[in-house]
C-alpha cells in the first residue's frame, strides 16, 4: 500500500508518502496446506518525522480441528463471585 498526502507546512506543500511492506518466510506444509511460520510488517512515512515501524511475528505451535470451548468467548463484565 502507497498513499501520497499533500500537506501545508510553513507555507509551503510537501508529499508524504506512506508504505505497509508485508513480507513471509519460512515456509512450512501443514496437513497439505504450506503457510508462512514468519510475518513481517514494516511501516514507513517518507517526507514526514515518522521512523520506521517494524513488527515480527512468528508461528511457534500449529494446530488443526482442536475442540474450543464455547465458554472462551464468554465476556462476564460483572462477574459476581
């Protein structure tokens, strides 16, 4: 995604460019299935006082088909206990 913003500053225009870069790695097949272990999102703003935002996120423990209890998506706000 690349978004360009046409701002005022001091008098004067500027562009700013925004960039979302998603890259995967780490390629596994998991019951037929290959799915990526790593994603990385990097966040950059060019023309602007912002830095580069990085975030890592990694796989550890795949699961298929577990039984989930319908209680895990209970919210009881006010609980009485």
């Amino acid at each position: 995604m690349t978004s360009g913003i046409r701002g005022a500053r001091g008098g004067t225009e500027s562009e700013v460019h925004e960039d979302v870069e998603e890259t995967f790695g780490n390629f596994v097949t998991f019951e037929g299935i290959t799915i990526p272990r790593q994603w990385t999102i990097t966040y950059t703003q060019s023309g602007g006082q912002v830095p580069i935002q990085r975030w890592d996120v990694s796989v550890k423990k795949m699961a298929h088909n577990l039984l989930i209890d319908p209680a895990d998506f209970v919210i009881n706000q006010f609980s009485k206990k």
